[in-house]
C-alpha cells in the first residue's frame, strides 16, 4: 500500500472541503437563504419539504433556490485555484 498516494488523497478532500466552504461564505453575504437552503439540503439531508417548512418558505422558492445554488457553486469551484 503507497501511504503517500493516501496522503495525498486525504489532503485534496480537505482542500476541496475548505474550497466549498469559503464558497458557501460567499454565497450566505451574497443570499444567507440560499446558503441555509445549500446547508440543509447537502449537510442536514432535508427534502425541499422540510426545508420549505424549517425556513417559512413555499417549496419552490427552495427548489429555486437549490438549483440557483448548485450553478453558483459549481461555478465558483470551477474559478477556485
């Protein structure tokens, strides 16, 4: 087993952990509901009901919010270093 290819491996996921949450910063000063929406969908596992229901908001004001999200970050992982 090369540990060194484990290392490295390791290391890129927690810069990509960083690069999303620095990106996820961003998007919260930018749309704090949009990155809530983006915290509860990925990290907290909600459905867009639930979500819906925790943040006051109708169902596709969330689906709205969750597809504007992913492109955003999408594209702004794409711009990171």
């Amino acid at each position: 087993m090369d540990f060194d290819a484990i290392d490295l491996a390791i290391a890129q996921d927690d810069e990509k952990c960083l690069r999303v949450n620095e990106a996820l910063e961003v998007l919260a000063e930018a749309d704090p509901r949009k990155a809530e929406v983006v915290k509860l969908r990925v990290f907290a596992g909600l459905q867009v009901q639930e979500i819906a229901a925790l943040l006051n908001a109708s169902e596709k004001t969330v689906q709205r919010d969750w597809t504007f999200a992913k492109a955003w970050l999408s594209q702004e992982l794409k711009r990171a270093p």
